[in-house]
C-alpha cells in the first residue's frame, strides 16, 4: 500500500520564510554536469586554476569493521589484528574540481543518496514525500529551522536543561522558551500534557518543541519508547512540530550493569545493536511534523562541520531556500572527504562503525560509573545516575544534607562555591545551572522545597583515559567528602 503524503505546516512559518522565493539561480544547476550542453550560466572559477591537484586521506580499512570488538580502543585494536587495518585516497583533479566548485544547496547528489539509504536503514518512514538535506551541523540547522518558523515573539519547548547554543540561538532572535519538566528518565509526557491544556500565556501555543532524546546534554538521560509515543501523540493533538536533535542517537548502550562478572564480553552482532536503538521521533511520525538532525560531530570529527536534516519535502523547501543565502552550501572539501570513506565502508561498515564506537563509549561509562560508586559519598548527599546513551553522566547533590546549610544564600551560591572548589582539587564539573532554559527556573529561592536545594554537575566520559576517569572520580569524592564534613 502507497504511503500517504506529508501535512503542509506552511501556517506556522515565519514572515521571513513566507517572503523568500526560490533562488532562480540555484535552478541553474541541474544543467552544469550536462555535457550537451555548454554552461555560461554562473560565474564558476576555472577548475584549472584551483590550486589543490591531489587530495590525500587515509583511514581505517573496512576490514577493522567486520566485528565489535569494543574492549581495546579502535586504533590500538586495528593495529595489532589486521595486516592492513588502513585504506589510503587519492581525489584526482576530476574529484577535486567537483568537490571544490558551488555546489547545490542541499548538498553533492550522490552524498544524499548515502545519507538516504542509511535513514531506511535506521529508520521506519511512515509517509511518501520525505528527504535529506546536509548541514554544516546540528548548530547552523538548527538556526535555520528557527528562521524558518518563528518570528519574534513566537514560543517554542525545551526541555528544562538543554543545550546552551541551542537555547542562545532561540533567544537571540526574540524567542520564548518554555521548560517542559524532566526526571532522570527525560520529558515527562503529563508535565507536557498539562502544561499545554492549561496554557494560560498571552502568546500563543508553541510552535516547535526542541529535543534531545537519546544521551540528552546535559542530563544524559534516553526517552524510553513509551514516552517518545506520548509526546509525539501530545504534538499531534496541539499541532506542534518536534525538532529532534540526535547526535548522540547511536552510542546507545545497554543498563549499566554493577556486578563486572555479568557484563557482555561477546562481540555484538549487528541485528541486536539494530533492534536495541530506542524507536527514533522520525520513525513514530505519520504527518510530516518531526524534523531530525544528525551529525557527524561524534560520529567521525566535529571539524567536519557536517551533518544532515531529514524532514518532510514542504518543510525542505523552505528550509533549502534560507541555506542557498546563508551558507550556499555545506563544505565541498567535507563532503568529499566524507564520501570517500563512505563509499568504501558502504552501509555495512559505516552500521560497524556506529556499533563499534557504542561499544568503546559503553566502557569508559562502566569505568566511569565504578569508580563513581567506589568514590563517592555514601548517603543521600550525593546521587548519580548511570548514563545509557551518548558521553555525560549526571551528579546530583542535595544540600540540605550540609550540616551547615543555609537556605538563604541560594542553590547558586552553593553551586558556585562547589565548582570553584572542584577546579581547585583539579577536576573540572560543569555546573547545571549552566544548562536551564530560563535562569530562574530552577533556582527560584523558596524556602522549605526540595527544589531550592539541589543541585547537578554534568562530566563527560568521553575523551578522558581510563586511569583519568578513576583519578578524576577520586577527586570528585574527596572534594564532596571534605565538603559534606566541613561545611
């Protein structure tokens, strides 16, 4: 049975996005690679006078990929076993010459055409008229999306800890954001429910919810099932479109388990790490209504400044003709670069790859959330919550547990003292507060709530040696101990 086509959400866009045209230019370029035809249509510089010949790039084989082998970090590992563990690239002139010229808004042709088999791969779509675009990352499309849909004065939701450039960018163009409420587990879907059935603002209902629901930064909590079904039917019914923002989507992992002797040590195979993927927003949406945003920030480099939106083809028009005026184009060199280890991991290796980076962040969490538990205080001071997706992990700490805890000073001035005393013990948190949506949400100073007294700090596990990881949860208890008992 044919799919059905997607909802037009034109209704909602921004005075700016209604006033945009197609440029005609763009238009030109479906006739460039054309050979019958000789193109004095744009101002194109020669290829002849591009100054880079040769373009050189060598990276890890497709043979490194073959299995899952998460317990010794991917170089160390590739070494050691394989004979060959790397491919060398050369881009002739003719490779160059295309990557380096203008290029379509949305990105090389057969780049997307990658991009869109790996979206099926990962992916149930439930209508016809869908697509891919490339980004310069999450960022710049996120920027874009705004541009697209609000004016100012318009609102939209976060979750009440998000992304601060993310919430800055909303800001910046006049945006009100309001706080959906969150636990551990992420967005709770009654917080949402009720927020919106008892929407008292004199703005009118939002227009977009910005979410990040698998290792959301800073929380690093992941959306079960369930509660991406309820939200998104919560969407439906007040017609608000969702903008998920996925950049830690696949480093899931499985429950941190405490017991070392009942962990996995058998290489996982391809079809359970496909099925143990939480069901993405893209995968529950039958109207057109949920845009994603990947990136390859965590995936191969943040340098890249490379990632791709997936959104109904009504919403990529628009959502074309801002970046053909902005950025005209994410980077040639990035997308050739990109493309050439593409083509030779294909869709097998570049799902290996995702599997096999799962497996190495799945470690340094277990290490991570080991010493944590050895380190820390014991005692309801001090909670922690063991991540199951993406780099960060959480530590929550009630101050009224200080013996000398003043309420009156403030939750802030708390925090602020604490992460002054963690960079002197040389470890580096970053405090929660950094992250809420509207400075006074969460440190509204009432008295006699649990609320006024607590705080979190959020790490990353990410980039830090094993041996760092236990060194670094060592200072953190013992800066939390002296804390607890000399306060």
């Amino acid at each position: 049975m044919a799919l059905p086509s997607s909802k037009s959400f034109d209704n909602k866009l921004s005075l700016e996005s209604r006033c945009r045209k197609t440029s005609l230019l763009e238009t030109l370029n479906q006739h460039f690679d054309n050979e019958k035809i000789i193109f004095f249509g744009s101002g194109l510089p020669s290829p002849d006078l591009f100054p880079w010949k040769e373009l050189k790039s060598k990276f890890y084989s497709k043979s490194v990929l073959n299995t899952s082998k998460p317990e010794a970090a991917i170089d160390d590992w590739a070494t050691k076993t394989n004979s060959n563990p790397f491919v060398e690239v050369h881009s002739d002139a003719k490779a160059l010459s295309a990557g380096l010229q203008y290029g379509n808004a949305g990105g090389r042709g057969d780049f997307l055409e990658f991009v869109k088999e790996h979206v099926k791969l990962f992916h149930e779509l439930n209508y016809s008229d869908w697509g891919v675009a490339a980004t310069a990352g999450t960022t710049q499309a996120w920027e874009t999306i705004l541009r697209i849909f609000c004016d100012r004065g318009d609102s939209i939701l976060a979750e009440t800890f998000s992304y601060p450039p993310s919430l800055s960018t909303a800001q910046s163009q006049g945006v009100h954001i309001h706080p959906v409420p969150m636990d551990e587990n992420g967005v709770i879907p009654q917080k949402l429910q009720h927020m919106l059935e008892n929407w008292q603002h004199q703005r009118k209902l939002p227009k977009l919810f910005y979410i990040i629901p698998t290792g959301q930064n800073p929380t690093g909590s992941t959306l079960s099932n369930e509660r991406r079904k309820a939200i998104y039917k919560i969407a439906e019914e007040y017609d608000i479109l969702i903008v998920e923002d996925e950049p830690y989507y696949f480093l899931q992992m499985e429950s941190y388990i405490k017991a070392k002797s009942n962990r996995k040590r058998h290489d996982q195979l391809m079809s359970e790490y496909k099925r143990s993927l939480k069901k993405s927003f893209l995968s529950l949406d039958v109207s057109g209504r949920v845009i994603r945003l990947d990136s390859l920030s965590k995936i191969l480099a943040p340098a890249c400044r490379l990632g791709w939106i997936v959104a109904s083809e009504k919403i990529l028009l628009h959502y074309l003709n801002l970046q053909a005026v902005s950025i005209q184009a994410p980077s040639g060199f990035s997308q050739m670069m990109v493309l050439e280890l593409f083509k030779r991991w294909g869709q097998d290796g570049y799902a290996r790859w995702l599997m096999q980076l799962s497996g190495i962040y799945r470690n340094s969490r277990d290490v991570v959330c080991d010493a944590l538990i050895e380190r820390l205080p014991s005692g309801n001071f001090v909670q922690f919550t063991a991540p199951t997706a993406g780099m960060f992990f959480t530590i929550h700490i009630n101050l009224s547990y200080l013996p000398h805890f003043d309420p009156e000073l403030g939750a802030k001035t708390y925090e602020d003292r604490l992460y002054n005393k963690f960079l002197e013990d040389g470890v580096l948190l970053v405090p929660g507060s950094w992250f809420t949506c509207s400075p006074d949400v969460l440190y509204e100073e009432k008295k006699d709530t649990f609320q006024s007294c607590q705080i979190f700090f959020r790490g990353s596990f990410a980039t830090v040696s094993f041996h760092q990881l236990e060194e670094g949860a060592k200072r953190i208890g013992d800066c939390l101990g002296k804390m607890l008992n000399t306060a």
